[in-house]
C-alpha cells in the first residue's frame, strides 16, 4: 500500500494540471485511477484497487499551494470585461504586410477608436478586431490575408499592478477553462491585462466558470487573510 501511495503522490506531483483538477474535484478517484493505470503498464494495476487506494488519501487542501494562494489574491481583485462578435484574422507574413499596416497606422486608415489588436508570433500574424469592421480590414489588406475566424468571444481580465510579476494566473485561467472541455483561441498578456479568447458558442459557459472562478478566489482569499492574522 506505501507503494501505492507513493505511486499516487508521485503522479500528481509531476502533473500540476492533473492535480489541480483533482483538488477542484474536477476530476475524480475513478478518472485518476484509470489514467494511472495507463501510464504505468509495466505494474499490471487493477483499475479498483487503485481507485480504493485514492479514495483512501487525504485529498490535498487547495491553499497548499503556493502558486495557486497568489494567483488566487491577484484574480481576487481583477476585474472582468466580455467583448462579443469578435474576428481573428490570420495574415500572410512578410515584409510588404507589416509595411502595410505600418502605413495604415500612420494614416488612420486601420485605427480610428476601432478594436486592433496585432499579434506577431515568430511564424504567424494574427488581428483580432471587432466584426463590424471586418470588411474594411479585409479590402484594405487584400491578397494578404489567409483566414478568418468570425464568432469568437474575449474576456479581459484587468488586474492590479503586481499582477504582472505574479506567476500562475494565465495557468489558473487558462486551467478553468481548458478543464471544463472549453477550447481557448487565443490567449495573450499584455502589462496587467490578460486577453483570453474562445468561440462565442462557448460564451456563456466561459462567463459563469470566469465569474465563479473570481468569486471563489475572493473567498478563498478572505481566508487566507484570516489564518495569516492568526498566525501573527
């Protein structure tokens, strides 16, 4: 059985996603118990007796993490914005496209109080506007660009100021999601503001895990704060 144990401590120690949605109870005895089973082959474990063997663990308190603790206290006090009937446009990536939209800053053709967000990665080229204003982008870029991506949704966290040096909040985010079978289009940070956007069919669902998510961390929150001021 201390084999056992160990086997499970180690498997949720070496993978932070798996036991943080095992601490959420996100996941349970049974799911973990299969996926150990799988991963270790060469033991020939039986499915129940490690389930049994789970069941019979503490499950991990949350606010054992660290990591987590100080995410949670950024997230806490964060705010959230929801912006809808949003387009992902992917260009073509050269010289003469970044020329392009240099010129077309420069002139206020692209930018007049309208939503643009660039985002250059080392192999793609990616904006994110609003839909209304959709057809403008693309005759004004056209042959340049490769795809469109209409109907998404983003959420933008704000966050204090230390939230730029906190690690773990894009993961606590990102996990929320990601866990509960909602896939992330996007995901950026810029300063003290996360960008996380999904398709706008997943809405809905994103909105009340972000708020739930929000709403826990401000309790959880209160109660760090009250075992800190007991421990002084």
């Amino acid at each position: 059985m201390d084999n056992m144990n160990y086997l499970i401590s180690k498997t949720l120690e070496e993978d932070p996603i798996l036991r943080m949605g095992y601490e959420r109870k996100l996941i349970s005895a049974g799911t973990l118990a299969k996926h150990i089973v799988i991963q270790n082959p060469e033991r020939e474990l039986h499915p129940e007796s490690v389930r049994t063997a789970i069941r019979r663990l503490k499950r991990p308190k949350r606010n054992d993490s660290n990591l987590l603790e100080k995410a949670e206290k950024i997230l806490a006090d964060s705010a959230l914005h929801v912006r809808s009937n949003m387009v992902k446009i992917e260009f073509v990536k050269d010289e003469s496209t970044l020329q392009l939209i240099n010129k077309s800053f420069k002139i206020n053709e692209l930018y007049n109080n309208d939503l643009f967000r660039l985002i250059k990665g080392h192999s793609v080229l990616h904006a994110i506007v609003e839909e209304a204003n959709m057809d403008k982008i693309l005759n004004l870029f056209e042959g340049k660009v490769m795809a469109t991506h209409k109907g998404l949704c983003e959420f933008i966290i704000a966050m204090p100021f230390n939230g730029r040096d906190t690690p773990g909040v894009l993961l606590t985010l990102t996990n929320e999601l990601s866990l509960n079978s909602i896939n992330i289009v996007q995901a950026f940070s810029c300063g003290e503001e996360i960008n996380i956007i999904v398709d706008d069919k997943d809405n809905q669902k994103a909105y009340n895990l972000l708020t739930n998510l929000f709403k826990r961390a401000k309790i959880n929150t209160e109660g760090f704060e009250i075992l800190d001021s007991k421990a002084s």
